[in-house]
C-alpha cells in the first residue's frame, strides 16, 4: 500500500486527524477558565490562568528539538502513535483535576507528549510528497490544525451543556481510540537516508553535536529560525489570546467569543492553506523564491488585521480582521517545512524542524504570559496591535537575506548555505 501513488494522500487523512487532535485538546483549555474558575479559584487570576499556558508552551519548546532527532531516527509511525496515546490520556486525565497544581503538571505533560507529533508528522509527509504537490499536502494537514482549533474555541459551550470535566475526558477518549487507529492503517514511511549515527549514547563525541554544528552553520538556517519565530509571537497570541480579546472588545460572554473567534480563523486559514499550498507549488516550479514570496506576501495580509483586531469593537471589523489574519496566516504556515525543504537535508529535516518548533513555541509562550499581565492590566487590545510591527520585521528579513538554489535540497553529505 505505501508504495502505490495514493497512499500519499491517505497518508496526509490519517495525519488530519492526528493534526485535529493535536491542537484540539491543547486549545479546548484557552476558553475553559470560565467554566473551570468556580472549581479552580486560581484560575480567576487571567496571570494565572497565563502562566497554565506557557507552561505548556515551554515544556513543548523544549522537547521539540529532541522529538525530532527521536523522529529522525527512528519509525516515525510509532512515534506518532505513542504521541497521540500518551496526550488524549494526559487530556482525559486533565478532567479529573481538583487543584491548579494537578491541572499544572498535566499541561506541562501534555507539552512533552504533544511535542513529538508535529516534526514527525511533516518530515513523514514531504518524504512522499515531491515539489509538486509538497506544500499541498502540507497545507491540507495543516487545515487539521486549524479545525481543531476552532473545535476546541466551543469548549466552554460543551462545558456549558455538561462540564469542563466531561468535556477533557470525551476528548481524551476520541484520542485513545483513534491511536489504536493508527496502529492498523498508517504505515511505515518510505525509506529515505538516515543520519550515520550509532545508538544513542552520551560521550563527549555524541553524533548530536554533529547534527547541531551542521545545522547551525548553516547562515540559512539561522534566517529560518528567526522568520519562524517572529511570526509566533502574533500566532501564538491568537491561539490562546483571541477569545479572550473578542470577549473584553465586543463584551460578548465567553462561550459566544470562543466559537466566534475560533471558526473565522479557521475557516480563513483552511482557504489560506490551500490557496496559499496551490500557488506556492506552481510559482516554485518558475521561480526558486516562489514560496518565500508566497509566505511574505501572507504575513503583508497579517499586519492590518492585528491593527483592527487590538482597536476594534465593532463585530463586523474584528471579525472581519481575524478573517484576514486566518488566510495570511495559512498561506505563511503551509510554507514552512517545505522552505526548510530547500535548505535542509531529507535526513536532518525532523530535527531542524523541532528546533524551529522550539523556537517558535518560547516566542509564544513569552507572548502568553506578557498578554496574561497586559490583560490583568487593561491593555491587551494595544498590546495586539503593536504586534504588527514583529510582522513587518519578519517580511524584511526573509525577501532581503534568504535566497534558496534548488527546490528541494537532496544533497545527503552536506547543509544548503
């Protein structure tokens, strides 16, 4: 089956779902303080309840790089099922908390496990998905991504109908279920050049500083790292900030700001991913740069929707700009691995992807928890806005400094510089 033309697609079904899964169960949390405060009194604070975001955000930076040398040499089927296990157990287990502490450590938990999946994830996709169909795919799995946030925004309506616990523990259950899926369909990955590197072991010589050195001499590399953590900071903002930001602008309730704010960017960024997948594939094939201009021009669209999204109080206008936001942003996110693709060796991409990752996720955890005071503090809406200007640093620094050679970097001794 996997060597037959079709299972490249089905492979990119299979991991939807896991996609899906992934942020459902860490975003279902962001709109759930309501519900959960008069159980948790600590979750009254909006420092506390930003400090319970970041720390997922740190733990899953930190294991990020990790996860994807794991990834890189490894089966990569395996460690996506062990992923998604251990998480929906950790989210089942997130319903039976009764202290901050509990609830603490779980999320913390939840960043390690959760961790392993996204480099996994991408680096199984682009080994079968050439040039022409590879930002595609990766823009149809990442569709999953925004799907599930947008289903995880309605946790405080099913906490509404039910509880806050109910709701962790059906969505811990789906999970555990749909491991056991993977086990029968999604299989082993094509075979492609691995690292030549003995079994792990800690001397002084360990073949990951090896890894790392080649990585980060890499000039183009350290671009990368930079164009993909500016543009966290405002993404990351959004995932676990924009409920919150709807609720205080338009003085809706919760549970009518989460849905809101959650399916506009979903929806936008689903026909980012793809509009944004379909050009990039086409302009690669004329032109070298044709992702990189594909991703700057979706982040160009990210900077006045902040702008109305900080100042708005109009329904209208703020939905109107996390619409725009949402497509910016999917034509900028479908771009990612497969620009890391025209600079980084098949073999290492897992791991230079969860060091982008772990990047990206510190930028947003830092954002998350400074949000968390300008909330406490009145000025969250300002604070969004000025995120336009990291935006605008980011388009500069990507068009002026990084300059790709081929679509695809095969080369299996040696870095692109």
């Amino acid at each position: 089956m996997v060597e037959k033309k079709y299972y490249k697609w089905v492979l990119v079904a299979l991991l939807w779902g896991v996609a899906l899964l992934n942020y459902m169960d860490r975003q279902v949390l962001s709109t759930m303080r309501p519900a959960m405060q008069g159980d948790i009194l600590e979750l009254q604070s909006a420092t506390n309840f930003g400090y319970l975001m970041g720390i997922f955000l740190w733990i899953y930076g930190f294991m990020s790089p990790f996860a994807g040398m794991i990834a890189d040499r490894f089966n990569k089927k395996w460690v996506i099922i062990g992923s998604v296990f251990v998480w929906s157990a950790v989210t089942f287990g997130m319903g039976l908390s009764t202290t901050f502490q509990q609830v603490y450590w779980l999320r913390a938990l939840m960043g390690i496990s959760e961790a392993f999946y996204i480099p996994t994830g991408l680096a199984m996709i682009v080994s079968f998905h050439e040039e022409k169909t590879r930002s595609l795919a990766v823009g149809i799995h990442m569709t999953g991504v925004y799907i599930g946030q947008a289903l995880g925004g309605f946790g405080a309506t099913f906490a509404a109908i039910s509880s806050w616990q109910a709701t962790f523990h059906t969505l811990g259950i789906i999970g555990i279920v749909y491991s056991f899926i993977l086990i029968v369909f999604l299989k082993r990955e094509r075979p492609s050049p691995k690292p030549d590197l003995p079994k792990l072991r800690f001397k002084s010589d360990f073949p990951l500083l090896k890894v790392l050195a080649l990585l980060f001499s890499n000039i183009s590399f350290w671009i990368i790292l930079f164009y993909f953590a500016i543009p966290s900071i405002p993404g990351w903002a959004t995932k676990n900030w924009l409920p919150t930001l709807f609720a205080q602008s338009l003085d809706i309730p919760m549970s009518k700001a989460g849905p809101i704010s959650m399916i506009a960017i979903a929806v936008s960024s689903f026909l980012g991913v793809i509009f944004g997948g379909i050009l990039s594939d086409k302009w690669v094939q004329k032109n070298v740069k044709g992702r990189i201009y594909t991703s700057a021009i979706g982040l160009a669209m990210m900077i006045p929707s902040l702008l109305l999204l900080g100042f708005g109080h109009i329904l209208f206008t703020v939905v109107c700009a996390a619409l725009l936001f949402g497509i910016g942003w999917g034509m900028y996110d479908t771009n990612n691995m497969p620009i890391l693709c025209q600079f980084v060796s098949a073999k290492y991409r897992a791991t230079a992807y969860g060091i982008m990752n772990m990047v990206g996720v510190f930028s947003g955890a830092y954002i998350t928890d400074l949000l968390g005071r300008s909330f406490d503090a009145g000025h969250l809406g300002r604070d969004y806005a000025m995120l336009a200007g990291v935006v605008l640093a980011a388009i500069i620094v990507i068009l002026s400094f990084l300059k790709p050679k081929t679509n695809d970097f095969s080369d299996q001794d040696n870095l692109g510089k």
